[in-house]
C-alpha cells in the first residue's frame, strides 16, 4: 500500500499552490501564442508578469507541501511550462537572428551611401548639347 504523505497546510493549501502552478502554465501557454503570433510587444509584458509569479510561487513553494499526488501533478504541471519555454526560447534565438540580419543589411546599406554618396545623374545636362 502507498503510503501518502499529508502536508501541515492539508488540501486547500495544497490547491493553493498547485493553482499557483496551473496559473503559470496559463501565462506560459499565453507567451507561446505570442511568440508564435510574432507579437514581441505582448510576450515582453506577459514574460514580465511571468517572473513575478515564478518568484510568488517560489516563495509558496517553500511554506506549503505537496503530497504524493499533489508532487505528481506539479511535476506533470512543470514538464510542459518548461516544454513550452524551450518553444518560446528557439522563436526568440529566431527572432533575434532575423534583426540580426536587418540590421547587417541596414549596415552595408549606409556604409555603401556613405563610401559611394548619392547616385543621381543629371539628365538635362549630361543628354543636352553645349553650344561650340
């Protein structure tokens, strides 16, 4: 027989910190549809509000232990936050290689306006005769 360890909080204090973790998979699942919709703006201020829920539940995570179950639940609860965080990091690495590139190219573009200037050709003059 298992034997299932209880926590001093019993099993509301329980839920409170496994919805803690339910929470912050939510908030994951929302940076990763930002990530995937190439909304950069949004996923800066959900990855915000991200860390300062990691530290909340850190601190819960300290005063309030799980049972067997409850420990089984939040390790299912942080494979897929961590597998989602591996997706949200690799569009980022993507992302960061794509400036990277605009910006190289925006590089090259002004070293070549500055080395070679404006490229204009004066029609009138060069194609008109000059009275002999």
């Amino acid at each position: 027989m298992r034997h299932h360890q209880r926590p001093p909080g019993g099993p509301d204090a329980q839920q409170v910190l496994l919805g803690a973790y339910e929470a912050l998979l939510d908030r994951s699942s929302r940076m990763l549809d930002s990530a995937r919709d190439a909304d950069w703006e949004a996923l800066v201020d959900l990855e915000t509000q991200y860390v300062v829920q990691v530290e909340h539940i850190s601190r819960l995570d300290a005063e309030l232990p799980l049972d067997d179950e409850g420990g089984e639940r939040k390790v299912k609860l942080l494979e897929r936050i961590l597998e989602q965080d591996l997706e949200i990091r690799q569009r980022l690495v993507a992302r960061r290689d794509e400036l990277d590139r605009l910006i190289g190219s925006g590089r090259r573009q002004l070293a070549l306006s500055r080395t070679y200037g404006p490229q204009t050709i004066d029609a009138e003059q060069r194609f008109t005769k000059k009275p002999s």
